[in-house]
C-alpha cells in the first residue's frame, strides 16, 4: 500500500489541469505514521500551493536553483504555518550528495531558514531529539529517506542520491542515532519517499559498480541475477541499466540493521508525475525542489 497518500480527487484535477490549492500548500503525509504517531510531523511537499514563478512555480522551497528568495522563504513560512510549527523551527543543511551527519541541538534550531550561509554546511543527513525543531531538505529526483525511534524520541532525515546512495548514508543514520541517542537497530520505524523511479532512471556501469558492493556482486558483473537483485536493477539498452534507488536504499537499510517490516517505501516517481512533483532529469535541470520534513511536536 502506497504510504504517501494524495487525494484521488486533487490527483485527478491535477492531471487534468483543473487544480486552483490557491498559496494552500499541496502536502502529502506518511499516513500509517500520521495515525500511529500524533506527536510526529513528517512529510513531503508537492509543487503546488506556493507562490514561485515559472520555471519553480509555485512551491519551490530551496534557494540554491535560483528562485526569488523572498518567494523561497514564504513558501516556507507556508508550510510550516500548514504544519502548525513556528517558522524558525524550519532548519536544514547544505547537501552536496556525501553521507555527513548534523546532530541537531536547541541551538541549531532555524538554521537554514533564511539563507544558505547559515545552514549546517556540507550535510546531507540531520537528527535530532529536540521538540520543536523541523528537519528539512530537497530533492528533485533524489531520495529522502526518514527515520523515527519511537522509544527514544529521535528523528532524522536523509538526502540521498546515487552518490549519498552507496556512501551509505542510511547506515550513517542509523549508527549515529545509536551513538546519539541510544536507539535500537531493531526499534526504528524508516521510510522512503518520492523520487526517480527505476522506469525512468538510467545509469552506467560507472554508478552500478558501487551499487553492485552492496549488493554482494563482483564488481564489473556482467551476469544479471534476477532472484538477488530483481528489485533493485534491470539491465537496459546500450550496457546501460535501469537503477531502483528507492529498493537501493530499502536494501540498505536492512544491512544497517532496520527490520523489513519497519520501511515503508513510495511507488511515486517523481519524473513520471512533473504535473505533480519538480524532476530535474524530467526538466533538464531547471526546476524547483520540494521539500521533505520530519520534526516531533512541543509538548
């Protein structure tokens, strides 16, 4: 069952042009965690229901693609007045695709908001046990991956394309929540949200040599094996293949210690669905991004 879940009657108006969310933003939500957790924010946003022009219109939450800032900051203030969090609660990193994790204290909180300057530099992965605090980050094809310790009150967040992929930032998360905060390998509740689907995402074997060590395959493999890695790849035209970065990172994650039953995982590409999400490889790389979050509420 599809985890991040859209109206079918907004889904349809979208798709037939007739959709009008106004400034509402257009969010979707991970709704056996929305029904199992009430004091757990987490989601991702859709490009509707902000205030961006062409080519971000209109819900572009990053300022590094070259939006208006002024618009970037209110379609932020809009989501998290949507979410019912301050503002300032809205912190985030700048990601460049390694496996670097921020733990996220009192005093972190809001960095990012109003400028890239101020973000947790050179980070794609974010924890934190704080109430009050909203990890954020942005994608348009890549992976975001969250993570949510019921016993232990911790969350975290993940940007994970192909390089963040096999640098195993999954793993990072994991180890660092366990250092941090105590969780158990066995207790963390992980998800995997919208992003390129293997329909639509075409690699080299100069990516799938690093996929292929997690996977327990020679690099160089030539032999496709569908009983290991069905899921994960399938080999295309020209030498090239079609990677799954969603069961990628699923496989990953068990590695790391996650149990099977504990990851929800998105059916929904990002670059099949532009009328509803901003795709980079779909939109030859001017676009917007959308944003994921997860925070746990004051109480």
């Amino acid at each position: 069952m599809e985890p991040f879940v859209l109206n079918r009657d907004v889904l349809k108006d979208i798709e037939e042009k007739t959709y009008h969310g106004d400034q509402d933003p257009l969010l979707l939500y991970i709704e056996s965690w929305k029904h199992l957790y009430d004091k757990l924010k987490v989601g991702f946003t859709t490009r509707h229901g902000g205030v961006g022009q062409e080519p971000y219109a209109t819900l572009n939450c990053a300022y590094h693609v070259g939006d208006n800032a002024e618009a970037v900051l209110r379609n932020r203030r809009l989501v998290t007045e949507k979410l019912a969090f301050p503002p300032e609660a809205w912190t985030c990193g700048e990601q460049v695709h390694g496996k670097a994790v921020a733990v996220i204290t009192a005093d972190d909180k809001g960095r990012g908001l109003l400028d890239r300057q101020s973000a947790l530099q050179d980070t794609d992965g974010l924890v934190t046990n704080v109430p009050g605090v909203l990890l954020t980050s942005f994608y348009a094809d890549c992976v975001p991956l969250y993570f949510y310790d019921p016993v232990n009150q911790a969350v975290g967040l993940a940007h994970a394309g192909w390089k963040g992929t096999v640098a195993g930032i999954a793993v990072s998360m994991v180890e660092t929540m366990e250092r941090e905060y105590g969780s158990r390998r066995e207790d963390i509740r992980a998800a995997i949200g919208p992003s390129i689907g293997d329909c639509c995402y075409e690699v080299d074997e100069a990516v799938m040599k690093h996929v292929r060590v997690w996977l327990d395959e020679p690099r160089g493999n030539d032999e496709y094996n569908p009983s290991a890695s069905k899921r994960i790849y399938t080999p295309a035209a020209n030498g090239k293949t079609m990677l799954n970065l969603k069961e990628c990172n699923r496989h990953i994650m068990m590695k790391a210690g996650i149990l099977p039953d504990h990851i929800e995982c998105t059916t929904w590409c990002t670059s099949c669905h532009p009328e509803l999400f901003f795709s980079y490889r779909k939109e030859n790389g001017v676009t917007g991004r959308m944003a994921s979050w997860i925070g746990l509420e004051e109480r």
